[in-house]
C-alpha cells in the first residue's frame, strides 16, 4: 500500500518535467537536516477546530510514566484494539484515560504523527494509520534509508504541487486559518528548529486544505519517507531565519493563491518553491 501512494506521486505531477532546474549529481550534494514539524503547543489555537466525538476504550497501559507518552499511546491503541482507519477518542477522553498532562499528550500524538502511525483531519479527528507503523520502523523508513536527499526532493516537487492545486478548489475558512497560523509561528520562530516545525504544519495543512483524505494520507507517508532520508548537516550562520528569508514569501505566494481560488497559481507557487529549497539544499555543487 506505502508503495503504491508513492507510486501515485508520480501521476499527480501531470506528466510535467519540472526539475530542469535541480542539479542531477546527486553524488555532491551540502545537505540539511528538517526537523520534525511540530512543537507540542502547535495545536492550542486550534483546538475548536477538532473533532470532539467519539467513544473511548477504557484501557490505560500499566507502568506507563508521564514522560512516556509515545508508550502510552502506542499500548492504548494496541490493547484497545483499535484498526487502520478507526478513530482516536478525542484529546480531552485520552487525557483521562492515559493519565498525563495535555501538553504530554500532544507531544506523544505528535510523535506518532511524525512515524506515520496515526494521522489527524481537521475537523474529523485523529486516526490510526496502517498498523505496522505503531511501532517504529516499517516498510516506508526503510525506503527512506534507500533514498538519496536529491531523490526526496524529486518525489516531493511531483506531488505538493498537485496537493497545492486541489488546496485552491476546496479548502475551507478553517483550513486557511491553520495555514496562517503556521506561516505567523514560523516568522516568529525564534530557532531554526522551531521554523522547521511550523514550515511542516504550514505544509501538512495544505494537503489538509485540499479535503481529501488519500491526499492528506500521501503527503504524510511522503513526509514519513522523507524524515528517515539521510539528509546530514549544515552549519547555520544564524539562530533563527532572517527576516528576509525566501521561504517567507514564497509560502504567502502559495497561501495567496489558494484564498484566491486560483489553482493553477497555486500549482506554479509550489513548484517554485520547492525548486528554491533544492536550490539551496544542493547549491554546493555548483
């Protein structure tokens, strides 16, 4: 199935060749590592916009510890017989159910995020993905190992794009407030690290925004993907992004277009986009 969704990248990018532009030797590449995409309290602004239904399963793993949550979690969904595709109690159940903290419980949700074990929809909630990926590892870190960045990056310029497109035909007031929420913390971030994780929820809600699930489902397992590439190191000049950084404007482009309703805009805003990144990810071989 993992495969498959990557496979479909490749037909989202309507047949165009757009990587003219990124160097083809991938062998010499000055290489950046992303950093997960969201701090634990990402989500407090938004939290009006979740889903509050659903039912509870009773169980609590023994000897779980407040600063475990990921264990936590991992057990709750395992022993609670929870499948790929049911949906999680919402936050304010698990808080009760697992006996942590919010802000312990977010970090732990966002874990699981991040390995591609449970994915979340505005306003429908949050769900478990395939069940291999409940514990860490599966077939999609494994094809990351084999990736190299430049062929990430490939992969990605063939389908957030397309994921743009659809953004500007269906996205919702409250999608577009996640996006702006996103593009505000990251101007603020105060840390590179910090930046990163909010230019992946900027990202992520894009696909959110585009209301359709297989969508959302594909840029997370590309995101998995992505986060187990190799991608090293670079020494950065500075703390946190200037204030000029390219990436600010390039993501009000994209935000633009879709409150526009403009996707083909959308579409280019993208591209062009995440041409700059591999620009800058792979300028030292030029």
């Amino acid at each position: 199935m993992e495969h498959s969704l990557l496979q479909l990248a490749y037909g989202l990018s309507y047949g165009e060749a757009v990587l003219g532009s990124i160097p083809t030797n991938a062998d010499q590449v000055e290489k950046i590592r992303l950093d997960p995409r969201k701090s634990a309290d990402g989500e407090h602004d938004m939290d009006q916009l979740r889903d509050q239904s659903g039912s509870i399963a009773t169980l609590a793993p023994a000897g779980g510890r407040e600063d475990d949550p990921v264990d936590r979690l991992r057990a709750f969904i395992r022993e609670g017989g929870y499948a790929p595709g049911d949906r999680l109690p919402p936050e304010r159940e698990l808080i009760v159910s697992l006996d942590v903290s919010r802000t312990a419980l977010r970090k732990g949700l966002d874990a699981l995020e991040r390995e591609g074990a449970i994915w979340r929809h505005v306003g429908k909630g949050t769900f478990v993905a395939k069940g291999e990926s409940v514990a860490p590892g599966g077939p999609l870190v494994d094809l990351g190992r084999q990736l190299t960045p430049f062929r990430m990056m490939r992969a990605r310029i063939a389908v957030e794009p397309a994921i743009s497109r659809e953004a500007a035909i269906n996205a919702s007031g409250e999608a577009m407030m996640r996006m702006r929420l996103a593009m505000e913390r990251a101007a603020a971030a105060s840390t590179w690290a910090e930046y990163e994780r909010q230019d992946d929820a900027f990202h992520r809600s894009i696909a959110e925004a585009s209301d359709n699930l297989l969508l959302v489902a594909l840029f997370d397992q590309l995101n998995q993907v992505r986060r187990a590439v190799a991608w090293g190191a670079v020494t950065r000049e500075t703390v946190r992004p200037p204030a000029d950084h390219s990436s600010f404007a390039e993501h009000e482009a994209i935000a633009r277009a879709i409150a526009d309703r403009n996707p083909e805009a959308a579409y280019e805003a993208m591209r062009a986009h995440i041409r700059s990144v591999s620009a800058r990810l792979f300028e030292g071989e030029h």
